[in-house]
C-alpha cells in the first residue's frame, strides 16, 4: 500500500470512528492469519493505518499455508477459550462449524453488510447469526502460458480434453528443445483441503454433481464422478510431475512462476506475483475459466475469506472497528490493486482503477458469482471430516490406490457412517 493510500485509509477511519465514538482507552488486539503470497505485507500495512488513526495496537499472528492445519490450531484455541486472539481469519466454509465461538456481527454491520455479495453474506450466517464479514471472495483460474501456446499454434483449452492434449503437446515440445523440467499442468494434489476445490471442480464440471447435495443427499457414488477422478489420475506422471501429490498452493505456483508448468490452477492471488518484475514468466502468461467436462460447463470452487471476533476477547468493541475497517470498500479495494483478490463489494468490480490496474478482477465478476460452493452448510457441524473423507479418497486415485469407482463407493459408506440419520 502506497504512502497516500495509509493516508486515506487513516482519514476514512478517523471520520468513522468519530462518528462511532472512538474508545477511550487504546487497546492491543491480535488478528489471526494464515501466510500465502503477499496477504501478511498487504494487511500489515492496512493494520497500520487503522492503529494510526485508532491508538489501538493490532498484532498479526501467522498461521501455517495449510487451511486445514490453521483450522485444526483454530479449534484448540476456540475449544480452550483462549482470550489472546481477538480476531480469527476463516474460511468461507467454516461458519456452521465455528458458530458458537464466535459474536454476532448483524447488529453492528446492519449498515454496510447491504453492499456485499448476498451469497458470500448468506455464507457467514448461521441460524439468523452474522459469524463473520466478508473479506475477500476467491475463486480459481486457468493459468496458461500465452508465448508457449501462440509458439505451437494452440488455442486457450475449452475443456479438460483439450487442455490434457494441448498441455501433453506443448510439454513434449519444450522438453525436446532442451527443457527437461517443463511440465503440461500443475494443480493441487496434497491430501488437504485444498485438493477438495480441485476434485470438486473436476467432479462437478463432468456433471458428477456435489459430494453432498443441498438437501444432505450422498451424491458423490456415480459414475461420472468417477470418470472425472480417473481423467485426473491420468494427468500424474503424464502432464503433472509425481510430485503434485504433495503440491499445495505455493508449490504449485512455484513450478509455474519458474516458468517450468505450461498451465496452473490456482487461485487469484498468484497472478500479480507470477506478473512481479522478478518473475521469470511476466508478461508472458494470462488466465481464463477452468475447462469444462463432459458436464459441458466450468465449474469454479468459492473460496474466500472473513473476519470473525472471539467470544473470549476481552477487547471486542475495538475489535468489531478493526473488522469493520478491514471489510470497508477502502480496505477491499486496496486489497484488490495490491494482491489481486476479489472484492465482496460488487461496486467494486467497476471501479476504474481496479479495472485498469488489476484486469483479472473485473474479468473474475462472473466465475465468482456462479462458483460453486463446498457442501458446508448441508453438512454443518460435519464439513471437516466430509471434506477429509472425500480428499482422501481424491488423493488415494490419484496416487493409484485403488480406482475411482472403488474409492467412491468406499467413501459413501464412510460418509453414511458419519451422516447416520442427519448431519
């Protein structure tokens, strides 16, 4: 964040919270974060804005890259009543599981939760409780080498067919003129959450439905899910190194920012780091939907961020400002020029600096608004051990354990175990 922008944001806040009533006595909070790209230097900086014009103190604490660790680490803390942190990062999927932990921000927000995305609101509210703000939405792109593919004469893939060909294509090409570390596609292939959203999306744009429906229906037993998990496993030691079994995020972005991945899943926040001025690949790549399936549609996983404060702070009025500052339409604009994510803000998508500076967001407005969302709120309280269940089963194909169709039966089983009569 620029010297002007720490500026502005201190005067809009200053202006709020005059007309709030600013505490008092100043307060040290600490707010919970997981460490990905450049969101800790972009918060910091956002955070320091907010203490000038407040008095209070905001420390950040980092959490490991995996989400399926900071939520392990989220429960020990929540479960203990822990009263250090004030103020958790969560998942767009963790609000049925957290409810109870956290305050109830409807009262609070009733002026400005209107400006964001219904679905995202809808997300973060539980049994008529507002558990969280939205911070940013997320959902995932097609990366694609735009010098490669124009070199081999190949069009941006429409489908995971075509992506397979083009990727094994261009692969071959690069390796026979000396690149023996290019690979066709990097993905998300770690047994985590993570590897949920890529399966998900493989399973749903092949019209093999959800893991759970809306209803709380078992869906993920069929054979088009299957089909989709076996198209997958054949991408591994194919297209993808063997070595995307235990990709997560960076690693993913790591073999395509060093120019060695032709196309790369993954989600907004990597674009403007690939587009750095130290990156081997600036300039030279864009991004675009994910392929569709046999289902003939793109499906694209909602993911995204919120802001949650504790039951147990003891510094909760201080805390709801620094929600309240951090969800604003400065923080999220700020937020979209300097790392890409996408606003929860729908004014924001025609902002004409966002527009101008960081393209990928406007173009991201569709994808976000019809991505398709992870069966949390049918399996409520569940969702870990859905998810855990079903990456697991994910990666175990993957890894040629068995096949997709005997991984998927198992699954359901496990899954009508844990369901019994209702989630």
């Amino acid at each position: 964040m620029t010297t002007s922008n720490v500026r502005r944001f201190a005067a809009v806040l200053a202006t709020g919270l005059a007309l709030a009533g600013t505490p008092a006595m100043a307060e040290e909070l600490s707010i919970v974060l997981g460490s990905i790209g450049k969101d800790v230097e972009e918060m910091r900086a956002q955070l320091d804005a907010f203490q000038k014009a407040s008095g209070h103190t905001v420390k950040i604490v980092t959490m490991p890259a995996s989400t399926s660790d900071q939520f392990g680490q989220y429960r020990l803390w929540l479960s203990a009543g822990n009263k250090d942190i004030d103020v958790y990062r969560t998942d767009v999927i963790w609000a049925p599981q957290l409810a109870t932990n956290f305050m109830d921000l409807t009262e609070a927000m009733k002026d400005v939760v209107g400006q964001h995305n219904p679905s995202v609101v809808a997300s973060q509210t539980v049994d008529g409780k507002l558990v969280a703000m939205p911070l940013y939405a997320d959902a995932p792109a097609l990366y694609y080498r735009k010098d490669l593919l124009e070199k081999y004469g190949k069009p941006v893939p429409q489908t995971w067919t075509e992506l397979t060909e083009t990727a094994k294509a261009v692969q071959d090409g690069e390796r026979q003129a000396g690149n023996a570390q290019m690979n066709g596609f990097v993905f998300q292939g770690a047994a985590y959450e993570g590897l949920t959203c890529d399966a998900l999306e493989w399973v749903a744009s092949n019209g093999g439905g959800q893991i759970v429906d809306a209803d709380g229906n078992i869906t993920i037993n069929n054979p088009k899910a299957a089909e989709a998990l076996d198209m997958a496993k054949g991408w591994v030691g194919t297209i993808a190194p063997p070595g995307v079994l235990g990709y997560m995020e960076e690693e993913s972005r790591g073999v395509w920012q060093t120019g060695n991945a032709v196309f790369m899943r993954n989600w907004p926040y990597a674009y403007p780091l690939a587009n750095g001025d130290d990156s081997p690949i600036k300039g030279k790549f864009d991004a675009a939907p994910l392929p569709a399936g046999a289902g003939g549609n793109s499906a694209a996983c909602l993911g995204g961020w919120n802001l949650a404060v504790s039951n147990f702070s003891e510094h909760k009025e201080a805390a709801v400002e620094l929600v309240r500052f951090l969800s604003s339409a400065e923080s999220q604009k700020a937020r979209a020029l300097g790392t890409a994510r996408l606003p929860t803000i729908v004014s924001l998508y025609e902002d004409p600096e966002i527009v101008e500076k960081q393209p990928l967001v406007a173009k991201w407005k569709t994808v976000f608004e019809n991505a398709t969302a992870r069966p949390s709120a049918p399996t409520k309280g569940k969702y870990n051990e859905v998810s855990q269940q079903f990456w697991t089963a994910a990666n175990k194909t993957l890894s040629g354990q068995g096949t997709a169709a005997d991984n998927l039966d198992a699954l359901e089983k496990q899954l009508r175990r844990l369901k019994r009569s209702e989630w």
